[in-house]
C-alpha cells in the first residue's frame, strides 16, 4: 500500500484533523474586504499588493497643504524607503486656491494629481472625485500602518495628517502674564477694549469651540469679542512678526505650531504663549487619492508614510507642534495631554463651512487692516 493511500484512507477514517484554509486574521481580512466592497469601497488585503502595484505605477503626483520646507523632506524621505516611485509635488495652500481647485475637478480639469489637499470648508464637496479606498478597515486590520483615528470614520477615504492647537500669544515686554486672560471670557473685559488685541478675520480657532461650548455659545462670544474692537488680521506669521517686534501686545487664539515659528526667529525673546482651556484643537492636513489618479496605490503609500511615525517628525521638525492628536507619542499627542480640550473632529467636518459663515457673520465681516 503506497504512502499516499495510506494517508488518504487515515484522512478519510477522521485520524487527521482538517486544515483550515485560512488563520484568523485572514478570515478577519476577507470579511473587511467583503463588507468594503459591500458598501462601495476598495479594500487591498495586503501591504505587499499595495507596494507591488505602486512598482507598476512607478510614478506620484502630489498637492500638499504642507509648506515646502516641509513637503520636500518629506518627499525625499519616501523616496528612500520606496526608491521606485518617481514622486513630484507642489504646495496647495489657503481657501482660495482650494477653490479653484475644486472648481477644477468640477470642470473635468484636474487630472493630472494623484493624492491631494482637501481644503476643510469644501470637505462635503469633494466626495464625488475621491478614491474610495477603504483607508480606515486596511488601517484597523494593519494593511495600513496609519492610526485609525486619522482616517475619516464616515467617508473612510480621507486621512487628517496633522492637528492646529490654538494658543494666547503675547509680547512680555507690552503685557505681564498675570494680565493675560485665564479664560477665553477674559479678552471681554473693559481693559481689552479699543484694539488692545489682535484677531484673525479666519474664525477657526472658535470654530473649534462649537462641538464642546455649542454653536450660540461661540456666535455670542464672537460677537462680543468683535465689539471688543480688536485688531483684524489676515495672515498668522506677519500678525506675530509685529506682535514680537511690539507692535500689539496679545494676539487671541492663534496657531501654537505658527508662534513657534517666529519665536524662533525671536532674538529678544518677548514673544510668548499661554494655554486657554479648553484648548481649540482641531484636525487639519486632510488627504485624499482622486479617483482619475494614474497612480492610486503609490498615493496610498504616501499618505501611509506622512502618517508613520517618521512622516510626523518630520512634520515636528519642519512645523514645530503640528503633528496629529492621534499619533502615539507625536509632539502634539504629548503637548495636550491632560488639558481640556474643544476638538474639532471628523463628525464636525460636514457642519464646518456652515460654522464659520455664522461666525464670520458674529463678528460683523470685518476686514484685515493688514
């Protein structure tokens, strides 16, 4: 009797256990890509079948909100972990260019881009050009190394690379800590009156607040603010630029990451930070893969790389305190530990263009004086 009628004849009298045709995790992915697919996504079961893809494609094009001191490190990082893919890139920053950009791809004439920058007041109108890969059940099954809490829940195809943490900055030289506000209500009382601070004619800071204090809260606030009669401004860097060279003494709600930057240009040192809680955090950097891209499986390596724990130092390193609230161990996740924060989240993004023209209404649409 040969060896393998023996074994059949074991196999068939139960004296071998039947092997099961997949493990656990693999069940586990099969049903992520059933249910994906179930509801109109694209689900990849393996990390390997993305980086062979992307070898075929070779190729990425790029729009990044980051400024290029940081997207070109960031670009050659990845260049160096995935040498295949020939990688260009521009930047895409402010309202106004991501307009015409959507605009664009509403007109058909944006083809030429792979991943891209959302633009967070436009975020609903996006959906109809986007990939749908399914970035958040690959990132919770480990196809993606990317924490799922980057991933949009709702639309699943959407990544929020960084947070903006706002903070109180103010000139030492102008104004003592112990008069800077403790709270937010603080910059209504009388002393602050008559354009004693600077404010941002962008209310996204306060937008921020709505999901913890509620929208009437932030509309009253924003309109008491405005009769405050502060100084408006447009542009973070030039505001805190005058503000260290004391020409205003306190600027209200601004970007922490966006203070550092100029404190370190700062030889006199007068140009410092205070928290307010609860601290406005709110998520930013949001990409996509278009759905016309040539190169989609390079793109998602891209947005896997920017949200690995070496995309968001670099991020750290080139936009101090911008990294995202949901990294492990990010400059930001450790900044605010502890604090109460007003968080802008995912399930805020759909409301948030309603937001800010409420605000921008409470504040009586005043213009920048510079």
């Amino acid at each position: 009797m040969t060896v393998l009628l023996v074994f059949l004849l074991a196999l068939a009298h139960g004296f071998f256990a039947p092997i099961a045709p997949t493990s656990a995790a693999d069940a586990a992915i099969l049903k992520a890509k059933k249910d994906a697919e179930a509801r109109g996504y694209i689900f990849l079961p393996s990390h390997e079948e993305i980086v062979a893809k992307a070898k075929e494609e070779r190729k990425l094009r790029v729009l990044s909100s980051f400024d290029a001191e940081t997207y070109r490190p960031m670009i050659n990082a990845f260049k160096k972990k995935y040498p295949f893919v020939d990688i260009y890139g521009e930047e895409i920053t402010g309202t106004d260019a991501g307009q015409r950009f959507l605009l664009e791809l509403k007109a058909g004439r944006a083809h030429n881009w792979d991943a891209i920058s959302l633009t967070t007041e436009f975020h609903n109108d996006y959906r109809p050009y986007l990939r749908n890969f399914d970035l958040l059940g690959m990132s919770e099954l480990g196809v993606l190394a990317m924490p799922k809490g980057m991933v949009d829940p709702d639309n699943r195809n959407i990544v929020a690379l960084t947070s903006s943490v706002s903070i109180v900055a103010y000139n030492k030289s102008l104004i003592p800590v112990e008069k800077v506000p403790d709270r937010w209500e603080g910059f209504l009382r009388p002393e602050f009156k008559g354009r004693k601070f600077v404010a941002d004619i962008r209310p996204h800071p306060f937008r921020s607040m709505v999901p913890l204090m509620g929208l009437d809260w932030v509309v009253d606030y924003c309109r008491k603010l405005a009769a405050q009669q502060p100084i408006w401004v447009r542009g973070q860097t030039r505001a805190l630029t005058s503000l260290a060279q004391g020409e205003y003494a306190i600027y209200t709600a601004v970007n922490y990451h966006s203070t550092l930057g100029v404190m370190k240009k700062d030889r006199t040192g007068n140009l410092q930070v205070k928290f307010i809680e609860p601290v406005p955090v709110r998520l930013s950097a949001t990409e996509a893969i278009l759905k016309n891209s040539l190169h989609p499986h390079a793109g998602l390596l891209w947005l896997e790389f920017q949200a690995s724990p070496e995309g968001q130092r670099i991020i750290d390193e080139f936009e101090p305190q911008k990294s995202s609230v949901y990294s492990p161990g990010s400059a930001v996740e450790k900044l605010i530990r502890g604090k109460k924060l007003a968080v802008l989240d995912w399930k805020d993004f759909a409301d948030s263009g309603e937001m800010v023209k409420k605000i921008v209404e409470a504040f009586g649409f005043p213009k920048a004086e510079r």
